[in-house]
C-alpha cells in the first residue's frame, strides 16, 4: 500500500509537520537507489513538497534517476546537520518514484523551481515514514507511519 504526501498529511498532520519541517532546515539530503545489481547507491539531491506532493528532481540520465526508471524504491534521509545536535530528530522517507511524464505537471514545477532544463521528474508514492529522536535524554524514541496505520512509537531507554 502507498500514498501521496497530502494523504500522509491528513493522517497524520502533527508528524508530517515535523517531518518537513526537518527537511526544510537544510537543502541537501541523501537518496538511496537501487543499481542494475541491485546494491544500494546513494547520492545528493534537493527535495519540494509543492501541491501534496514530494518531487524529486534529477538531471537528466543521472544515474539515480536511471536506478528510479529501473527500480522506483528509494529511501530519503534528511540531512542530519552540523555535529550531532539533530535538532528536528532523524527522519527518513521510504516509497516508490514515478516519473511526471505529463507536460503540464512538469511545466507547474518548472514556474514553482525553476530547476535547470531538462530534467527528471519524480512524484512520490509513500510506503513509510520513520522519525527517530531522544526525549528528556533518556528515551530513544522511534515513530513509524505506514499507509493505512495510525502511527506505531517504540521507546527504548
């Protein structure tokens, strides 16, 4: 099961938040793919959440973006930051990239980025959405949304 970026955020607004809050305090972040041989490859790229969405762009024959067109699963972990305050918690996104083929959705990006042309684009399908982070410095506490699930939050002292 998969859903969109806006459908997470119905179920579960107060997580979402702080999840694009955590990506939105850095531009840069990783994104793991999968090669031909099916190892992990992962690389740098810049992340939007525009119109219930999260778009992933990529120059164009990018290797990653050739991993997504091969094999959409990926992986998005936000960048942690400086030192290791990790202010915001640990947050990764899993799912499935499909690529925007249609000229109009593409052209809509375009006036909001401005990315350089040409490129890929990608809209995600969401399969998880895990927040790690400590409480009063002694829990270490994990939260993970799935599709169709309330949110599942395991503490570990």
């Amino acid at each position: 099961m998969t859903s969109n970026w806006a459908a997470f955020t119905t179920a579960e607004p107060d997580l979402a938040k702080k999840v694009e809050d955590r990506f939105g305090s850095f531009t840069h972040h990783v994104l793991a793919t999968l090669r031909k041989d099916g190892s992990p490859r992962t690389t740098g790229i810049e992340v939007r959440f525009l119109h219930g969405e999260l778009w992933l762009g990529m120059m164009p024959n990018s290797l990653k973006a050739l991993d997504l067109r091969r094999d959409p699963r990926f992986s998005l972990q936000a960048n942690p930051g400086a030192g290791t305050d990790m202010g915001g918690g640990d947050v990764r996104i899993s799912g499935r990239a499909v690529e925007v083929e249609d000229p109009a959705t593409k052209a809509a990006y375009v006036k909001e980025v401005e990315p350089p042309e040409p490129f890929h684009l990608f809209r995600t399908e969401l399969t998880e959405v895990v927040r790690t982070y400590v409480e009063d410095d002694t829990y270490l506490v994990v939260e993970i949304w799935q599709p169709g699930e309330p949110v599942r939050t395991l503490r570990r002292r």
